[in-house]
C-alpha cells in the first residue's frame, strides 16, 4: 500500500474511532478521560460562540470538530507522517514572504490553530531556515514530541534546520527571543494557545473584541513584543483537504508607529473569523477558547433564560459528570461552572436538571 493509501485508510480509522467514542457518551455516564471531556467542552464553545440553528446541526460541528482533533493528535502531527507529509503542502503565499526570508528578513510568523497548524513549520523547514517558538510552561510536557516531529520533517527534506524552544515561564525568554532575532532566526508563536488569560486583567494591554456571538478578552503582547524586536508581523492558518493541506501566509503587517495595538489585533483576530467562516471544524481552539470570554460575557452566561435572544442550553446536554483522580466533578456547560459532588448527587442533579440544586 502507497503512502496516500495508506495516510487516508488510517485517517478514516480515527474518523470512526471519533465517531464511536461520541456514539459511546451517555448523559448520565461519567466522563473519565481527557477525550471525552473534550468533545464537551468543544460543544460547549461551538454552542456559546456560533450559536448553530438546532441542536442537530450543533451536533453535526461538534463531531467534526472531534475528528479534526484526532487527525491532528495521532496523524499529521506525529513523526511516521510529518516529514512525508511535507510533499503534500500547498503554500498561498501573496506577499511573497518565504521570498523575503531567503533575502535575509526574519519575520513574527503569528497564527492560529487551525487545520494541520505544522504547516508553518514544514514550509519554514522546506525553506532551509532557523526557528525560535514560544510555548507556554503548561505544555513543557510536550518538549521532547515537538522535538521528534521537527526531527523527522527535517530529515525526510535533508533540512539543516534547528528549532530552538522557549518557555514563556523562562525567566531570560526575552533576552533569549532578544538573542534569536539578531542571529536572524524566524519566530513563530500561536496566539490562541491554550494557556488561557492570566489570572489579572490589564487594561493598558488587553483588548476586548466580538468573537462571532461572543465576547473574548486578548492580549497585544505580541504585537508589543514584535515592535521591539523591529520585526513585521506574518499571520498565518492552515486547512487540510483528503490528504493535501494549504497553508496561507498574509502579507506582512506593517509597524504601526503610532502603536495603535488594538486596532492591529482586532486585524489579526479578524483573520481568524474569516477562516472560521469558511472552515468552522477545523479549529483546536474549541477546545479551550472559552478561557478567552470576557469577564462580563462569562458573567451573562449564568443569567441566560428561555426568553433571552439566545436561550440556555437545552437542559438535556447541560450537564456533564466528569471524574478526576479520587474526585467526581458535575460540569454545568452554560456557565462553565463545576461543583465537586459525590457521584450518587451528580447523577441526581443531571437526572433533575434543576440548575438551583447545583447552584447553592
């Protein structure tokens, strides 16, 4: 069997094996691993954020939402297929960006985690250059997996390519990204990350914005930080098809002297809308965007009633029982609250549906 054979049988098999674990969920049944707490919590965004005209069509996002996931956790994004995969990627690229860079420009390549997001690192490879990425200190877990799949990209394109990882929670990451810049290494940094908003809000930096039908708080540290570092900024989103994948490059944005940050991030997020427009699946931010809504848009949620314009969530799908270590967590979608329960009251209170009973 040929490799595309072979990639689309095994990407039909975490297709169906996504479809069986969503058939498999019952309301009442406890969600005990990562997985299946994820599909919740993917169904909770798409339900508060796109507000989908029924519940079948809500359902219909959701699932490929979840296979999406799958794909990019068990086969695009893992050594046996990353560097093979290189040869089926179609780069959209109208600023002539990957030109500029052999011409000795480094770039902030910023963007999203949409479709089979490596992209940006296979091109950036293919292009023999040097990378520096930010993570947050919440995946450092992910170190040694991230360096594995740089490695099989590079040797399958006979690459010399190097990445050079920093964490956010580095105490010397700037003068690290400070030290990357001057020797002409290409940033790249994910700006919905799923580290979520800091625990303080800062007014000076952060900036409110309509994301679809809610509301998100984001930062313009990026942007701050490109404004020091003297680089322009490259947004960027990738889509997969059967077993090609696409991944667009926006021209350069420019420096706004003015520092005119929210304007530039409101730009930039806008891009990101658009792509979700046109491919609403293929988003890992479902997963955790919802630690993006604002304060005040997190605090409307609870207030929500069957005579608002947006109702609440059927009280069918409402609840979920999810268990943690020795612990048993009832999870209320709407208000994205959770109550530690014993087991015996989190099947009662799904089984009443009584929002009073968990809310005291």
């Amino acid at each position: 069997m040929g490799f595309e054979s072979n990639y689309l049988a095994e990407r039909r098999g975490w297709e169906l094996q996504a479809d069986r674990l969503v058939d498999a969920l019952r309301p009442l049944t406890p969600r005990r691993n990562s997985l299946e707490t994820s599909f919740e919590l993917m169904d909770a965004s798409i339900f508060h954020i796109l507000h989908p005209a029924d519940s079948e069509t809500r359902n219909r996002m959701v699932r490929s939402a979840f296979r999406s996931l799958l794909l990019n956790r068990n086969l695009d994004h893992v050594p046996a297929y990353a560097g093979t995969l290189c040869d089926y990627l179609d780069v959209v690229d109208p600023g002539g960006v990957l030109e500029l860079t052999s011409q000795g420009r480094n770039f902030l390549f910023a963007g999203f985690h949409t479709g089979p997001y490596w992209a940006i690192f296979q091109a950036l490879i293919k292009s023999r250059l040097e990378i520096t990425t930010l993570f947050p200190g919440s995946l450092e877990s992910k170190r040694q997996e991230i360096s594995d799949v740089f490695a099989a990209a590079t040797s399958y394109l006979g690459s010399k390519s190097t990445i050079d990882l920093i964490s956010l929670d580095d105490p010397n990451f700037l003068v690290r990204i400070r030290s990357s810049a001057s020797a002409g290494r290409q940033l790249v940094v994910f700006l919905d990350g799923n580290s979520g908003m800091p625990a303080q809000r800062n007014d000076k930096r952060d900036v409110d914005l309509d994301f679809f039908h809610s509301k998100i708080t984001v930062k313009t540290t990026i942007l701050r930080l490109a404004d020091i570092l003297g680089l322009q900024l490259v947004t960027f989103n990738a889509v997969r098809g059967d077993i090609r994948r696409t991944l667009w490059l926006d021209p350069p944005l420019q420096n706004d002297k003015n520092k005119q940050y929210d304007a530039v991030i409101r730009t930039v997020f806008g891009r990101l809308l658009s792509r979700l427009e046109q491919e609403p699946d293929q988003w890992e931010g479902w997963l955790y965007f919802h630690t993006y809504f604002s304060q005040a848009y997190r605090t409307s949620l609870g207030f929500a009633s069957e005579s608002s314009p947006w109702p609440p969530l059927e009280k069918s799908s409402r609840y979920f029982i999810q268990e943690q270590d020795d612990e048993t967590i009832l999870f209320d979608k709407q208000t994205y609250r959770n109550y530690r329960v014993s087991k015996r009251e989190g099947v009662l209170a799904c089984k009443t549906l009584d929002r009073d009973l968990v809310n005291g």
